[in-house]
C-alpha cells in the first residue's frame, strides 16, 4: 500500500483578479520535496450544484443551452447551483421546473463530481428524475430552452451528437446508462 501524499504547505494566497461570478487566487505552494509553485485556481467555494437527468416515457429530456465559453448552443441536462439553505433534493427540483417545466415526484441521487479539481473546488450533484409532472418556475434563463426528448433504448448514440460533449453531461449518460441497467430497465 502506498503511503500517504504529504499536502504541500500553503505559503500566501493572493486574489489576482476580481469579476461578477469569479475570483481568481494566486497560490504560492511548497512541496514535501521541498520543490516551490505559484498556482492559480478559482476561490473555494462551498456551494455545490446540481445536474438533473429526467426521465419520463422511456424517453430522457435534455435541453439546448447557450455556452458562453464556446460561443455556442449545447444539448445536455438542466443545472444549477444549490441556493443557501435548500437541499440538493429541493434544488433539483427547482431546476428541472425552471429549465425543463417539470417538477418530479421521484428524485435519486446518483454520484458527486468534482469539476476540474486542479483550479475548481466545485462539486456537481448528479440526479435522476421520475415521476414527472407539469410544473414551471421563472428561472433566470435569458431566452426559452428548447427541450429534446432521447428514446432511452438509444441514448448512447448521444455521444454521436456533436453538441453533446460537455463532461458533466457525458458523466451524468454513463451514470444513468448504469443506474437503468441495475433496475432491469435497460
């Protein structure tokens, strides 16, 4: 058995630069081998989020979504952040009818992800959505999200498709290709 990684000692921690959603921090690092690093990583947070995989008639409902970052639309599941004081059960929930129009009677947690955990400390929730019913909530989505509906006997071809190739999202398939094989559903 391998011994356990000494964590490198933390020697100044500076913020470097400042925007609306974002803090970045300059991280001076000293390893156990005596080997120094300036790091640069996104400010710790502890606010998790929340990916939402419903599933409703055989049929999983994604959703397009601008990317910023790409500069294009993006066909993946509903997500958000966890607002202070909800559960991630009530924050799925409120995604799914703020994004996609439903409410779910059903929600199973399914795995913890980190995001870039080199730069990122963020975590996201992955769940499952059952027993859907119609419910909408204003969201803050500047535009509709256009909904897709994926035969669940075919939803490994969405790795064909070139605007599903968000990691979160990939990771979010692989879990419920497994979660609906262990029920016999698939």
């Amino acid at each position: 058995m391998d011994k356990p990684l000494k964590k490198p000692i933390i020697h100044q921690v500076e913020t470097v630069a400042r925007s609306q959603l974002f803090t970045v921090e300059s991280v001076d690092l000293e390893f156990s081998n005596g080997e120094r690093r300036i790091y640069e990583r996104m400010r710790p947070s502890n606010r998790e989020a929340v990916m939402i995989v419903p599933v409703v008639d055989d049929h999983l409902i994604l959703i397009r979504e601008y990317a910023v970052g790409t500069e294009s639309y993006e066909l993946g599941f509903s997500k958000g952040l966890i607002d202070p004081g909800e559960s991630i059960l009530e924050a799925a929930n409120r995604e799914l009818k703020e994004e996609v129009g439903f409410g779910a009677n059903q929600l199973t947690f399914l795995k913890k992800l980190g995001m870039a955990p080199s730069y990122f400390s963020s975590k996201m929730n992955i769940l499952v959505a059952e027993d859907l019913y119609p419910e909408s909530l204003p969201g803050d989505e500047p535009e509709p999200l256009p909904q897709v509906r994926w035969p669940l006997a075919n939803m490994m071809a969405l790795l064909d498709e070139p605007d599903f190739n968000e990691a979160r999202n990939v990771s979010a398939l692989f879990l419920v290709r497994e979660w609906l094989k262990a029920q016999g559903r698939l």
